[in-house]
C-alpha cells in the first residue's frame, strides 16, 4: 500500500492585501449579505462573483419555511451566473457572513454542497481557478486559488 497525500493551500491575510477588484466583490458579498432571506437561522450569507468581464453579480442565502428548499448564497450566485452568463469566466469568489452568531475566532468557509456547486462552476470553465475569498479567523481573511483545494478528489463526470 502506498500513501498518498494532497496538500491543500490557503492563506490568511489582513483585508488590506487585496486588490482593489477583490475588495470590491467583497464589498458586494456584504451588501448581499444585508439581503438575504433568513428568518430561521439569522445567519446573513452574502456571496459575490466578479466575471472576466469585471462585471460583478451578488447573491444572497435564501431560506425556506420547508427548509430543504432554501438556498445557501454562493448556489444563488453561481447558479444564477450559469443561467444568466453560461459563457463566462469566473475570477473570484468572495463570501461574507452577517450574523450576531458569528463566532470571530471562525472561518467561515462555504459548506459542502457549496463546494460541489463550485466544482461545477470551475470545470465549466476548463478547470481555470476561481480565487476563493472567505472570512476569518478574527478580522483576516482566508483565501485558496481554485475549489480543488477545499473540495480534493472532486467529483467530476467529465
Ligand atoms: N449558508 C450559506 O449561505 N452558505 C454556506 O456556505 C453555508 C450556510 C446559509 C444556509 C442557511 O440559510 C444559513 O446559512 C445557516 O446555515
């Protein structure tokens, strides 16, 4: 038997250290957050992708009394991009939560099923890595370059 390993990459970085394009998907990630439907869990997700274009597309969890049919806010986002965009290119992803739950010592780092939907939007586009920005511990930020470092051994069918 042979071990084998995979080394996820990710960096923790004071807000000041982005670019000026990746504040501003951050700055819409938090805006979205502000709508988002969440009455049940009081926890404000707001997720922004910015294209290649530049052009930058908001969304927001969106929660159900049937619980099962609410929305996490990155699924909003980029499912609504493949609809809407099926062609573009997506360089960044950045993900923000508004919650007085919210626990500062945390990354808030997209769920599971999130990371699949991620997958899918990366391998639409041959693979090229969306910048994932997402936040904590405390005031820093967490990033990764492309799902396959949140998300190993993706399942892809093609
Ligand atoms: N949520 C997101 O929007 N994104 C995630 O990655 C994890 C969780 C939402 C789902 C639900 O509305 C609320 O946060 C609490 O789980």
């Amino acid at each position: 038997m042979k071990k084998m390993a995979i080394a996820p990459e990710f960096y923790s970085f004071p807000e000041t250290s982005l670019t000026s394009s990746e504040a501003l998907v951050l700055a819409e990630a938090r805006k979205a957050a502000l709508k988002a439907h969440a009455p049940y869990s009081r926890f404000f997700v707001g997720a922004a992708v910015q294209l290649e274009s530049g052009e930058i597309v908001a969304g927001s969890n969106q929660e159900n009394a049937s619980y099962p049919s609410g929305m996490c806010a990155e699924r909003v986002v980029l499912n609504f991009v493949g609809a809407t965009h099926p062609e573009a290119k997506i360089k960044t992803l950045c993900i923000a939560v508004v919650s007085k739950f919210k626990d500062a010592e945390r990354v808030y780092a997209p769920c599971g099923g999130c990371r699949q939907v991620i997958s899918e939007s990366q391998a639409r586009q041959n693979n090229e890595p969306i910048e994932i920005i997402f936040e904590g511990p405390g005031d820093q930020l967490t990033r990764c370059s492309g799902i396959e470092h949140l998300l190993p051994f993706t399942f892809q069918l093609f």
